[in-house]
C-alpha cells in the first residue's frame, strides 16, 4: 500500500502486466481523474471515505472507491482507452434501453471514456466460488442475457453509432484479413495455415448469415466475473469494452467455456440450450439454431482476437500491444467446436 498525491492510501495491483503504463501512471492525468471522480460523487451525495483500491490493466484502469453511505457500498471508476472509449456511452444507453438487465452509471465521460458505477453486489464468479451457485445460476444468466440481446436487435444501428465496432458476419472475412495483416506474432508456417482456412472462414460467415436471426450486440467476454448475481434469478451484466455488433450467438463462446471450467463439458448442451431458448420462434427451427452454434462459436475469435487491439498505446513501442494475444485467438480458427 502507498499513498497518492493528496495523500489517500491505495492499493495498488497490476496483475501479470507489472511494466503496463496506463494514464494513472501519469500525475496530471491522475489529478484530472480524481478531480473528476470526486466532483461526480459530491454530485450524488456521497464522499470518499477510505482507501482506494486500484486496478491497472493494459486494456483498463478500474478504480474502488470507499464511500459514505448508509450501506458502505463502494463506487467504481473505470477508464478504458481510446479505442474503447464507446464503452462509457454504450454503459450509459444501455441502461437506457435495458434498465433490468445492466448497471445505470452514477455519471459518464463519453469524450474521455470515464464511467462511474455503483457496486452491483456479488459477481457470479464469487457466489459460485463460495459454494451458494450452481450450473443452474449459468443457465438463468445466458437465458437472461439472450433476452437482453433480442431487446437490443432494434437498436443495433444505434450501438454501432456509438462507436462500438461492427463485425457481422458479412464483415468478418475483411476483418480476418485485416487482423492478419496487422500482426507480427505470427510465425510464417502458422499465417500459411490461416491463409489457407480463409474459404472456410467465408463459408461459415455465409452459413452463419443464411440463419435468419439480426445482428445485436455481443458482450464478447461474457465470463464469471463479468456479470453480477445479487440475488437468485437476478444478473446485471457489465463490462463492455470487447463489445461489438454482430451475431449474437458468438457471445456463448467465453461463457461457454467459463462454466466447463468448472462444471466439465457435459454443462454444455445445457448452457447452449439455455441461450436458446429466447430466440426460439420467429420461423426459425430449433434444429437451425442449434446449427448455427457451431459457426458462431468459430467466429468469435475473431471478435476476441480484434479485441485485443483496444489498449492503451505503448509510447516508442515497436509492435502493437497485444499482438500475442491477437494471435493466439486467430490460430484458434482452427479449433473444432465442441457443439
């Protein structure tokens, strides 16, 4: 634990990126932040009361401040960087169009890409770890979530307007090319075999578009520690700096295997089947998207591998930041579906 500036103790965690330079590294804009954070709290009533507990992250900083209030509930500042600055202004829509099922910010920067947020009580990685879950809690949230994404789909224009990238299916065969191209990490023999995927690739993008269902928002890394659970049926989902418009159902993917990491593969027919079951009707056959799954879950790797270009700029660096992890999600193209 050190103290900052104005002399407020944190504690400080930089994960596995110990030398990641975020903006909170840099003292005036610290200052600026603070400044901001504090002024947005006094606006609420509410006045920082302990110590802060800071989160620096290549692609975030996420920030805990301890408040008065009669329930001694923390308030989150998030900043994210430029490339994700869409996430403050989609947080802040969202609780517009989908009030149930997200957190409403106390107050948003859209220029800056800074969000305050109120706790949203317990994630779903917690009540699981703690023994009081089970695969049932994963089946309720994706079939909460599917709700949530057929609410979205007259809104999709709307979320690609502000800013979140657009990665229909149509899209993604330009979207691998451009991907490939930008990428360093790949050895020449493994870009051979991507090359060589890429009328594959065009062929699930086709098979995934003659389904029928629109394109809405996809979450793209909807994990455990991604949602809350504050009580039993009830889920608010946060987080959305990986976001992007596209098929909705490659969203299973990172839940998918969040929950076989816990409960083996046998959950997932159950947790596909769960996701759905809201986008049953409208002359789609059950069979068509269950067959839809499978093309879906291919392709968003794409959509975590462009992800991974959203980070804060590394000043004099000579790669793109993220470049690894960009392809390693790329040379997942060739890992079979397990639905």
């Amino acid at each position: 634990m050190h103290r900052d500036d104005d002399g407020t103790a944190e504690i400080l965690d930089r994960g596995r990126f110990p030398d990641a330079r975020t903006p909170w590294d840099d003292p005036d804009l610290r200052a600026e932040a603070l400044e901001w954070v504090l002024g947005r709290l006094a606006d609420h009533g509410l006045r920082e009361s302990g110590p802060r507990e800071v989160r620096l992250r290549p692609w975030s900083v996420l920030v805990r401040f301890s408040v008065a209030d009669p329930g001694d509930r923390p308030v989150w500042f998030k900043a994210v960087p430029p490339a994700a600055a869409f996430e403050a202004s989609l947080a802040a829509a969202l609780a517009d169009w989908v009030p149930d099922h997200v957190l409403a910010p106390l107050a948003v920067d859209a220029e800056r890409g800074w969000c305050l947020l109120p706790d949203g009580g317990p994630l779903l990685r917690r009540v699981l770890d703690e023994g009081a879950g089970t695969l049932a809690d994963w089946e309720d949230a994706l079939r909460s979530y599917a709700v949530m994404q057929r609410a979205l789909v007259p809104y999709a224009e709307k979320v690609a307007g502000l800013g979140v990238p657009s990665a229909r299916p149509d899209e993604l065969p330009g979207l691998f090319d451009t991907l490939m191209a930008e990428n360093a990490a790949l050895t020449g023999e493994e870009r051979a075999a991507l090359e060589a995927l890429r009328p594959r690739l065009v062929e699930w993008c086709e098979e995934l578009a003659s389904v029928g269902v629109a394109a809405s928002l996809d979450h793209a890394d909807l994990h455990d520690g991604q949602l809350f659970r504050p009580a039993p049926g009830r889920f608010a989902f946060f987080d959305w700096g990986d976001a992007l418009v596209g098929h909705p159902f490659s969203s299973l993917l990172v839940p998918a295997r969040s929950a076989e990491d816990r409960f083996g593969p046998a959950a997932l027919p159950r947790l596909r089947d769960a996701y759905l079951e809201p986008w049953t009707g409208d002359g789609v056959t059950a069979g068509e998207l269950r067959r839809a799954v499978g093309p879906a879950w291919r392709l968003a790797a794409l959509g975590r591998a462009a992800s991974w270009g959203r980070m804060f700029p590394v000043p004099g660096a000579q790669a793109a930041p993220g470049g690894a992890e960009t392809a390693h999600w790329l040379r997942e193209l060739h890992t079979e579906p397990p639905l």
